[in-house]
C-alpha cells in the first residue's frame, strides 16, 4: 500500500459517528448559510486561537483580503511579505489594488527576516512611490515566525501586522498565539491544513471589537451592522441595508460543523504531529538538513520540510518506493512572470536558495512508526548510495 501524504481518512474514522452525524444535522436543519454552528464555531476558535473575535469566511485568501479591505489599503499602498510561500499571501494585495513588496526570509526557519524587513521599508521610503501600510508574516509549514521582532519593527513604522497563519493555525511561540503580537490573525481550512474542513474555508482573529463588525460588515457585501443602523429606522433585514463595498465571503454551516468536531482533537493531533517531527530529526538529522523550530516555539507541522542538494534524485528514488513527496515551493513568488514586476527592495538570495532544495516529507498525526521507519530507511539509503 502507497503511504499516503497525508491521512485524512485516518482522522475521519477516529471521528466517527459523531462527525457524520453533525453533517447531517446540518443538512436535516436546512440552514446551510450562516447557520447556529457558525456562531458556535467563531467562538470555540477565538478561545483555542486566543483571540476575542473571530470571523470566519469563505476561504483563506479572503481571509487575509478583508483585513486590507476594512484598513482602506489600496492603490499607491504598499504590503510587504515573503516570496517563500503560497501565492494567496501577496495575491490578495493586488486584488485590493495595492502593491505587494517581497521580503527574504531566514536561513533556518523559512519565516520572514525581521532584519531584512526593516530594510525593506526603509528603502520604499526612501524611494518615495509606495506608502508601507502593513506587513503579513507567515508562519511557514506550522511554526510562528519571529513576531517579537516582526511586531517591533511594525511598531516603528507605525504599519498594520497580519500573522498568515494559513499552515500555522495553533502554533505557538513562548506560550502564545500569533494573535498576541499582531493586529490580526488569518487561517485557512482547506483540507489539506492542521485543521481543515471538507471544503474551503478560512477565519479571521482580531482584538478590536468595533474592527470586527467592520469585518462582518464586509463578508456579507457591506451589510449594516448595528453600529450602522444606530439612529436609523431601518425595520428590514440589514444585509439589505449596504453601507459599503464588501464581497461574499460566508463560510458553509456544514464546514462550520465539521471543523467544531475536529477541534475536540485538534490539540491531541498537534502533539502528535510534534512527535513525528521529533522522529524524523532522530532518524535523518545526520544525513540531511531536517527543519529548526524558531526557540520557544510550537509548530503544528503543516509540512515536515527537508533540505538536500540532490532533491530530484531523491524524490525519484522514494517515488520508485511509493513514498509521496512534494515541493514547497519550486517557482517563489516574484520569479513568477504575474509578480515579477513588484519591488523586492536588496533581491532575496535566501529564498532563490531555498527554492532549490526544499522538500516535504509525509507528515500527519496518524503516520505510524512501521510507515515513518520506512520513508526515513529509503532516505539514508539513497544518501548513503550518493553520498
């Protein structure tokens, strides 16, 4: 049997019953928009993500667009982000009309250089063509990136700080949640995630309450919210009551009913997860680069990314041993022709070194020690092999 990338079937039969019965308690209540599970989800997010509000939403890319949107960022504004990563991260800028600006990232972790950030705005400054408006770090395969130093350099020049924590959703970092240091905190749960539906979703963690009726505001193509209608008479439904441009972003209940139930095992997953990290590096940390946790982090290990010189090599040797790998991510952002004409202020020799040797292992909670010794066997034999 190929071992599978990741075990999505492993989690749904821990799941059981109780999972298909939520679906179906869903589909029976026919509210499938915007239904009771909705609510209950928001809430159970913001207490395990640490936040007050949470907003969720159609995906994880509108996820991180509303933020920009209810900030007013746009033509002329600048948001500076790392290459190293999937294209929604500086997709949503120019959607909004704002220009993304590319940040190199650090050797060891992958996550954005704080360092090199600051750099980076001075010299849009300097330049005087953009405005900086807001910075979106990623937590890049399920660690946190180094939001102390991130949030000070935001801090100092007074711009808005996003956390993507798309792969990251429940990573840590001295104990707390992205959402700690930044003004916002993004996820998304495509299936493929830590925690993801069966289907597209995504939320938003905020601190601000009047920012989050902004947000809700904005989901539902600018509906009125209370603080709108306050001194109105306005008796109808207020989502026929625009006050501002917004989009369709609802999350489906039933997504919202899945994601309810993964969350009573979401934590046990993560320590599982960490457990499996933990072996590779005992199995592999002498043949090839294994991955380093940022200190006093905890990765929710969206992905177990190795490095190695010989990567297509050895993706064809674990290939001919049904052993799945992938590449996060071949072509970086601004080497892609749609992105290749916006800013990245001092090139990003990090990230166009990092793009030739990265590669992803299997990595899910229910990989198993006979699986795991497998992959990590055919690894050292190859390296052994070509060394």
């Amino acid at each position: 049997m190929p071992i599978p990338f990741i075990d999505l079937q492993a989690q749904r039969a821990r799941l059981g019953q109780p999972l298909e019965d939520a679906i179906l308690k869903v589909v029976r209540s026919g509210a499938y928009v915007m239904g009771p599970e909705i609510g209950q989800f928001e809430k159970a997010l913001g207490e395990f993500g640490q936040a007050p509000f949470v907003l969720s939403c159609g995906s994880g890319t509108e996820a991180l667009q509303l933020p920009l949107m209810a900030w007013g960022i746009g033509p002329g504004d600048a948001v500076f982000c790392p290459s190293f990563t999937f294209a929604a991260t500086a997709e949503v800028m120019p959607l909004v009309g704002a220009s993304p600006v590319f940040v190199d990232i650090l050797e060891d972790t992958y996550n954005l250089d704080p360092a090199k950030l600051d750099a980076a705005i001075e010299a849009v400054k300097a330049a005087g063509e953009l405005t900086p408006k807001a910075i979106i770090a990623v937590d890049l395969f399920g660690q946190p990136a180094d939001y102390p130093a991130i949030a000070t350099v935001a801090r100092k020049h007074g711009l808005k700080l996003i956390a993507d924590s798309a792969q990251g959703f429940g990573c840590a970092l001295n104990g707390q949640h992205p959402i700690h240091w930044a003004d916002v905190a993004t996820t998304s749960f495509f299936p493929a995630k830590p925690l993801g539906c069966y289907g597209d979703g995504g939320a938003v963690l905020s601190k601000d309450a009047g920012f989050h009726d902004l947000l809700v505001s904005l989901r539902v193509h600018g509906q009125a919210v209370k603080s709108d209608i306050e001194g109105r008479t306005f008796d109808h439904d207020p989502k026929y009551l625009n006050m501002r441009i917004g989009m369709n972003s609802r999350m489906d209940t039933i997504q919202a009913a899945v994601l309810l139930q993964k969350l009573t095992i979401f934590a046990d997953e993560i320590e599982s997860r960490n457990k499996v990290a933990a072996r590779y590096a005992e199995q592999l940390g002498d043949v090839v680069k294994v991955p380093k946790v940022i200190e006093g982090g905890v990765s929710v290990w969206a992905q177990y990314t190795i490095e190695t010189d010989d990567r297509d090599g050895l993706i064809a040797h674990l290939k001919g041993q049904a052993i799945p790998t992938a590449v996060y991510y071949p072509i970086p952002i601004h080497r892609q022709d749609v992105y290749s004409k916006y800013p990245a202020p001092g090139g990003l020799p990090v990230t166009d070194a990092k793009a030739k040797v990265v590669m992803s292992l299997p990595m899910h909670p229910y990989l198993s020690e006979t699986d795991q010794d497998q992959i990590t066997a055919a690894i050292r034999a190859f390296v052994k092999r070509n060394g």
